[in-house]
C-alpha cells in the first residue's frame, strides 16, 4: 500500500457526506449504464441513509476533506443457509484514487461491520459489463454464483401487483 493511500482514511459516513455521496453513485452510473440511468437525489440519501427511514449504511474513504471512496450496503438474510449478510449495492472509487488498495479496504470495513452484526457472507452484484469489477472482486476472493439472476419489479407492474 503506498504512502497516498494511508493518508485515505475510511470511516462510517455522516449527513454531510450526503452531496458527494449522491455524486459518487451518479458517477458509477455513468460510468456504468451511461446518462440515460436516474439516480437518487441528494435528499434521498440523506433520507434514507441518514433519516428516520434509514435503509442503508454508508462506510467512505476521504483524503484531505474529499471523499474518493464510497460503499452503500445493507444487511440481508439467506434463507438457505439460515445466515445473515451483508449486501453490498453501490462501491465507487474516484478515478484519482483506483488502484491505490482503497477498494479492498472499503471491502474489509464492510465485512468488519457485518461480522460485528453476526454476518457470515457479504454478497454483490455487479455490471455484466463491468470487467475490471469483476476482475478485481474475483481478485480479492469473491465467487460468482451461475444460478442466480437478478429480477426487478417496478413501475406500471409493481402497481399492478399491487392492486392499483
């Protein structure tokens, strides 16, 4: 690990990382899935990361007052193996501070937090297209599972389950 990278310091993130939070997700997304993908709004993260209706954790890395790492992730629960988990959604580094180790130590904290909490896996998906992604998570030791595939119910069909 360089000298650069000691000097990022990770930590749980509070109400006033919320901008660059919301910055950062924007930037995967656009990194990602390209302009066309929405992405939440500022008070969204500060809602549901920080509210009353707190949905998510948040562990950053910052450097001198910026934040150039962030991780979004929630606990879950396998049915299967009868196990709690971590789910991680979101991990994006900035572009100034990749390949500097900052990705792996985001991962560790993230698995530090759930072992306090009793999780036994830490699970994420990532973009099919994604390679260096996928590179570096099968670097540091996670595994793709073959049978799973991921669905989403939203929109005029989530409203009409629904019985709207």
């Amino acid at each position: 690990m360089d000298s650069d990278c000691q000097k990022i310091v990770i930590r749980a993130a509070v109400p006033e990382d919320a901008a660059a939070i919301q910055a950062m997700i924007a930037a995967l997304a656009l990194e990602t899935i390209g302009d066309r993908q929405a992405v939440l709004s500022v008070d969204a993260v500060r809602r549901f990361g920080f509210g009353a209706e707190k949905s998510f954790e948040c562990i950053v890395g910052h450097r001198a007052g910026e934040i150039v790492g962030a991780v979004i992730m929630y606990d879950e629960f396998s049915t299967w193996s009868g196990q709690k988990g971590i789910y991680i959604l979101d991990i994006y580094i900035a572009p100034c501070a990749r390949g500097r180790g900052i990705g792996r130590r985001l991962i560790a904290e993230v698995a530090k937090w759930g072992g306090s909490r009793g999780a036994s896996y830490v699970r994420l998906s990532v973009d099919q297209d994604n390679l260096r992604a996928v590179s570096f998570y099968e670097m540091i030791g996670f595994k793709e599972r073959a049978h799973d595939r991921v669905f989403v119910l939203s929109g005029d069909e989530l409203t009409a389950i629904q019985g709207g």
